[in-house]
C-alpha cells in the first residue's frame, strides 16, 4: 500500500492495484469549489496548500478499468466517513482481469 502526493489532495494505492484518488480546493467537486486561487495568489496558479474541507472530490482507479461510481468515474461532494468506506470497499476488490466487466460502486455505498 503507497500514498501518493498529488497538486491537490492524495492518492492510496492498496495491494490489489486499485488507487482511491482524494482531491479538494478550487476547481474540484468539495466544499472549497468556488475557492478563488487568483484572489489568493495574484494569479490562476494550481498548488496545493491546506484548507479545512468538509466534502471533497474522489475517483478509484483500477489497474485496467475505473471504477463506475453511481454513473460517473468521479464522485463530489463526498464527506470524509464515505472516503473511508469507499476505500475499504475498494481495497478489498479482487484484483482486475482484462476482459473482464468494469466494476461498479455497491448501491448501498452511493451518496443519497
């Protein structure tokens, strides 16, 4: 299991080789959506830096295929106890075989 630093939140790769990506602030599906960085930093730059978020933006990546996430690849708006069950759920995953059927978020893990 590795985390990984990205421009705008992190990524945990589990064994299976599923990813879970977490990203926030300006520009992505969160709580800091409408965060102006040009107001904040005298230009439209894309960094990462630390605010308080209470929703933020997530995808899990398989090795071969995304995982469907309720119609979409990513998924806003999601608070910090469905993160954790959505990365348990993924990190249990059998690993992805080529040809097989893209897999899907269960319907009870599907923000309402």
């Amino acid at each position: 299991m590795s985390f990984e630093h990205t421009k705008h939140g992190y990524s945990l790769t589990f064994p299976n080789g599923y990813c879970l990506s977490v990203q926030f602030g300006a520009y992505h599906y969160g709580s800091n959506r409408s965060l102006k960085l040009d107001m904040l930093l005298g230009s439209d730059e894309q960094i990462f830096f630390c605010t308080e978020e209470t929703t933020v933006e997530i995808a899990v990546i398989g090795p071969i295929h995304w995982v469907d996430l309720g119609g979409d690849e990513v998924m806003g708006w999601v608070t910090a106890q469905q993160v954790l069950d959505i990365g348990l759920w993924a990190s249990q995953l059998p690993p992805q075989v080529a040809g097989e059927p893209r897999v899907s978020l269960p319907d009870d893990l599907v923000p309402r």
